[in-house]
C-alpha cells in the first residue's frame, strides 16, 4: 500500500492562495486506509476549507486515483462541479494527483505527501519493507531488505558501528545485516554472504518507470 500523510493546514493555506472555489477528491484505496484521504478526512477538509472562507462545489472518492481511466470516468460524472471549481484538491498519492491532472485539465492542488510503500503492521501502523529497489536481492536476504531496513541501504554488510546487533544509527533498532545473517543461519545457508554484492545499478530502477503486460 502507499502510505501517505496529509500536508500541514499552514503549507495547505500556501497552495490554495488565491483559490476560493475548489472540488475534492479522495481515495476509496491507500488513502483511506492511511486515513489520509478516505470519506472522514474529505469530510474534515471540507469543513475546514469552509472555514478558511473557501467554497466547496463538491467531492468525490474515487476508488483508485491512480486509475487514470477510472479517474477520467469519474471526473466526467462531476463535471459540472468540477467546472466551476478554480482548482481541484486532491487527497490521494502522487500517483493519483497526476491522474487527475491529467484527466481534469484542471489545475489541481495536492493534500497529501507521499510516503513509502508500506506493509500493514496493524490497522493504522505502517513500516517500510521495501523501497522498489528495481533489483531485488530478497532470494539472497531471507526475505529480509538490506537496502530498505539498513538505514546506509548498503548491500554488503554490517557496518563497523553495529554494536551487539544493534544499528549505529540507532541503538534501539536491529541492525539489519544482523537479522539477515540470523536468517540466513537458521535456514542452514550462506546467501549474500557467499559474495561481495557490486554497486547498485541504477539502469534498472531508472524513473519514469513503465511496464505492459
Ligand atoms: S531489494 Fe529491497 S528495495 Fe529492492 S525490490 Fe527487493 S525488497 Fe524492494
Ligand atoms: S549497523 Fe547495520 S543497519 Fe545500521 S547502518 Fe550499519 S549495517 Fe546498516
């Protein structure tokens, strides 16, 4: 999932400047679950736009933003709301925001920052497992990501300042090489450690990233 946070109301009143009519629209997926851009908090924006002298032509929760199809679709079902909007405030990932640039021809106004894609701990509570590395080493960790939980991301490790499994950064955190290498241990192989890992290649991970399937 992409988890995603929403903008501070003081950097929200910078974007809107000179806006006084504005359509919303959140997201039925990721932001609803990071409770960034789900139904409440599209509600919550309104109210709150409402009081800061703004005027609401109406919203909409889309099921997927990043959907540009279903966007498009979407946005022609309001457009007459959106059409006498100045600006449409988006409450979803960058993704989404792009879609609804896009597909709106509007000027479009983004709620959220956008932050990690994120594994579900428990309703609520995101950790970042993996960072889209483009080339995965996970068959050679234990399942285990170096360059995501290693906070140097290096691809050979631990560091010189792991002390007692615990990462130099951060005392309170697992050193990540160490919960590799403990793994690894236990299914009775050597993995990475078998080899020196080279310098990442950033060919494969080269933005904007595009597949057909
Ligand atoms: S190595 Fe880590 S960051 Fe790269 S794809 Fe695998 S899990 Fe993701
Ligand atoms: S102590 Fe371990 S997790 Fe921390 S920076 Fe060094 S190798 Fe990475």
């Amino acid at each position: 999932m992409i988890v995603s946070q929403r903008k501070s109301y003081e950097e929200l009143l910078l974007h809107l400047e000179g806006l006084h009519t504005l359509f919303l629209i959140g997201c039925s997926a990721c932001a609803t679950a990071c409770k960034s851009g789900g139904e409440e908090e599209v509600d919550r924006m309104e109210e709150w736009l409402m009081a800061n002298g703004r005027q609401v032509t109406g919203s909409a929760v889309i099921d997927s933003p990043c959907n540009i199809n279903r966007t498009a679709r979407d946005l022609r079902d309001h457009r007459a709301q959106v059409d006498e909007a100045d600006a449409i405030l988006v409450m979803a990932c960058g993704a989404g925001v792009h879609s609804v640039a896009l597909k709106s021809g509007k000027r479009v106004v983004g709620a959220l920052d956008t932050l990690f894609l994120g594994n579900i701990r428990r309703i609520g509570q995101f950790e970042e497992k993996c960072s889209i590395c483009g080339a995965c080493l996970l068959n050679e960790t234990g399942g285990i990501c170096p360059a995501t939980l290693c906070p140097k991301g290096l691809l050979n490790g631990p560091c010189g300042g792991m002390e007692d499994g615990k990462c130099e950064t951060d005392r309170e955190l697992d050193c990540a090489w160490c919960q590799i290498y403990d793994r690894l241990k236990s299914e009775g192989r050597g993995g990475v450690f078998n080899r020196i890992v080279p310098p990442r290649d950033w060919q494969r991970k080269l933005p904007p990233g595009k597949l057909t399937v």
